[in-house]
C-alpha cells in the first residue's frame, strides 16, 4: 500500500456509507457504551497495575516473574490477534466473535476463583509451587480471549460509529465506567482486602470471581448491537508467516502508521512497570493498612481513566486523536517521576500520597485506545483488523524485555528503572509532532 493510498483510505473512513448503520448509530452508541462499563467494573477487580501483581507476589514474590505479567498480557492482546484478524475480516457478523470472547473471558476468571477457593489459602499462607505455573497458564488464556476481544471491539466500532463519534463513546463509557467502578471498589474491594483472613482464598475468590461473573454479563450485553452482516470474504489460509509479512508491509509502506507506531512502542514502555508500582509503594506501608491503600490506588487509576477519557475524547472528535495522543503520551512521561516523588525522601510522608502516581496511570489505557481510534482513520473499514491487529503487534514488539526490567529491579532497584523508562516515554512525546492528522487532506 503506498502513502497516497493510505491518505485516500483514510479519508473514506469518517462516514459509513449504509444508511441502516445511520440509523442505528445511537442506539449502537448506547449499547457500546453499556459494554465498556460493564468490561470496565469487571477489569477493576483484577486491575494489572495493582491486584493481579499482588496475588503474584502471595504465590511467588520475585521482580523476574513478575516481569512475565506484562509479556503475557501484551503478546496475548497483540500477537494473537494478529493471526486471527483476516479470519475476524471474513466473519459475517462481528458482533458474535465479541460475545464469544467476552464469554470466555469470564470463565477464565470463574475458574481461577474456582481454584483458589479448592486451595482454600488465606492470603498469607503461601500457595503450592505449582500455583505460579497455574496461575500463569490461565493468564496466559485470558489475555489471548481478550485480544481477539479488543480486536473485534474496535473493528466493530470502526464498522458502525463515525470517527467524530468515537470519541463521545470513549468519553461516555469513561466517565460512567469509572463511577461505577469506584463505587464497587469502595463498597465491596475495601472490605475484600482488609479482612482477607476472614474470607475464603482470603479475598481472592470473591474478587477473581466477581471480574468472571462480570465478563459474562458484559457477553450478554452485545446481544442487542444492531449489525448489518457483512459480505463473506473469500475462505483463504493465511499462515503465521503471512500474517507477518502483512504486518512488515503495513508498516514499511504507510508511513503515517510507522511514525505512530514509533511513537506507540516508546509509549507502552510504561507498561513495563505496572507490576511493580504496587510493589514499590507497599514497600513503605505499614501491612495492616496494605488493603486500604490497594483499594485507594484502584480507585485512584479508575476514577483518572473516566476523567481522562473524558477529556480526551473531547479533543479527539474536535481536534482529531493526533492532538489526544501527544497530550497524552507527554502526561504519562510523568507518571515514574511522580511514583519516585512520592517514595522519595523530599516529600515528608509522600507514600501516603501513593495515590497519585496511579492518577497517571489511568492514563495508559486511554491512550492505548486513542491509538486505535488513530489507526481506524488509517484506512478503509475492511482493512481495519489488518491495521488494529498490526498496531497491537506493535505495542507487543518492546516486552520481550520485560523480564530483564523485572529482573533489573531486583538488582539495582526501582529508581534507575523507573527514571529510564521515563526518558523512552519522552522521546515518544516528542517524536508525535512527527505524526500525521489523518483528518487534513494531507499527512
């Protein structure tokens, strides 16, 4: 695809051309939006930034293994959907791949919950060796289900919501996710986690299986989606290798996505510490007032990703997802610094302030999303899965260096790691003012 092209494709995107989709468009709005709550509330009873690192550190508490939380994540919600976006292309009604995948995102977690209440561990009591491994093998499982479900959950948007109606979606499902989120946090993961002797798995059953029951809710809430089925595409085998290739091609031809992908790459670096963030902060908190603060920094990120969801969809239908995406990527630059800050010596008691840094991690998901709503504009509605899938490989590509930043915390510390990682992100804010508006005439 050469650059020209990509320019015209891009430029056919921002209004569906069947009326019946018109027509819908509120209606689908509405149930998107109830969707994305509902995944939301789920999401937060096993936030990766806070909850699942946590239960990795009850069932082994090294910085190497929980390295691999963000490895699997990552290649789980990119790499695999890259080999199952042409088959996702070829699929009638996308709406079903959605259910399907919400469906068994929800088992996943009821089984671990099921797990963990057979085991029948309090939350200091140590876990089996073989529960790591467990553990690990099911993580593993949810995040492939999960991309896929991404993938069908933005390819699906691009199919029937306007560019310039993304953002409202973004925004309404942000803000609304978030103060239903933070009122399950307060009033059932506070008293989860304080009294977790008392409870069965010592809280992790409840929590684990609340995220399960909440995944298979969200399924039944793509039922009443209004999507017209689309052409069957022509049955082709298309190969690990091929899907590859495809990718490659993307991004050496269509230099607008190159240059956004640069900048996504250096942005999901942050990533790199989710795992360790809570791990960092508990490092100054007492232990009886470890479950108050968990609950504190859950809802912190929560709340922050309704504000900035907010606020950022607002930008983008006015202004396009380019002007979203630099403010955002130049926030999260400062999202280590605060969390050094807080921990530091500088700020009389700053870890009880803890909270905050996790403010500028409700950040991370918000951008990850503005930058496919970038992505959808790239092109045409039919090579959206190649263009979403081929950025989710590429926010995938830096983690094979996850590990080694786990392990680099356990050698020389949080701070050198955390300070290095700050610099990628703000190498990658500098570099959107390289990105093109797909929204202008011209790149």
């Amino acid at each position: 695809m050469s650059d020209s092209q990509s320019s015209a494709e891009g430029s056919s995107t921002d209004q569906p051309r069947d009326p019946q989709v018109l027509a819908d468009e509120p209606r689908n709005l509405i149930v998107l939006a109830l969707f994305n709550v509902t995944l939301r509330f789920s999401w937060i009873f096993k936030t990766e930034s806070v909850l699942i690192p946590r239960f990795m550190d009850v069932i082994d508490g090294s910085g190497f293994v929980r390295g691999f939380l963000p490895v699997f994540n990552r290649f789980g919600q990119s790499v695999v959907p890259l080999f199952l976006a042409d088959r996702l292309r070829r699929a009638p009604l996308k709406r079903r791949v959605l259910q399907a995948t919400s469906t068994l995102m929800g088992v996943c977690f009821l089984s671990l919950a099921g797990l963990w209440y057979w085991l029948g561990e309090p939350v200091d009591g140590g876990a089996p060796a073989w529960m790591p491994i467990a553990f690990l093998t099911i993580y593993v499982i949810f995040f492939f289900v999960s991309g896929m479900n991404q993938l069908a959950l933005g390819t699906i948007q691009g199919k029937l919501i306007r560019a310039n109606r993304r953002g409202r979606l973004l925004a309404v499902s942000g803000v609304t996710g978030s103060v239903v989120s933070i009122t399950l946090a307060w009033f059932l993961l506070q008293r989860w986690l304080e009294h977790p002797l008392q409870l069965p798995g010592g809280g992790y059953v409840l929590i684990f299986g609340f995220a399960g029951a909440g995944f298979v809710l969200a399924s039944l809430l793509t039922l009443p989606v209004r999507e017209p089925a689309d052409n069957e595409c022509p049955s082709t085998a298309r190969s690990a290798k091929h899907a590859v290739t495809d990718a490659w091609q993307i991004v050496r031809h269509d230099h607008v996505f190159r240059r956004a992908a640069t900048v996504a790459m250096l942005f999901i670096t942050v990533q790199f510490l989710f795992p360790h963030f809570q791990a960092f902060g508990r490092s100054r908190i007492p232990e009886a007032d470890e479950g108050f603060h968990l609950m504190l920094w859950v809802i912190a990120q929560n709340g922050a990703v309704g504000v900035f969801s907010w606020v950022s969809g607002i930008i983008a239908d006015r202004y396009g997802n380019r002007l979203a995406i630099r403010i955002q990527v130049f926030l999260c630059t400062l999202t280590p610094l605060m969390a050094l800050l807080l921990i530091s010596d500088f700020i009389y008691e700053g870890h009880k302030c803890f909270w905050l840094a996790f403010i500028f991690l409700g950040l991370v998901p918000v951008t990850m999303k503005t930058f496919i709503n970038y992505t959808l504009e790239l092109t045409d509605a039919a090579n959206h899965p190649r263009y979403v899938s081929t950025m989710g490989l590429c926010f995938a590509v830096p983690f094979i260096l996850s590990p080694l930043v786990g392990k680099l915390i356990d050698i020389v510390g949080f701070e050198p790691i955390f300070l290095a990682i700050s610099g990628l992100i703000g190498i990658g804010a500098l570099l959107t003012f390289r990105m093109s508006e797909p929204r202008h005439s011209q790149p």
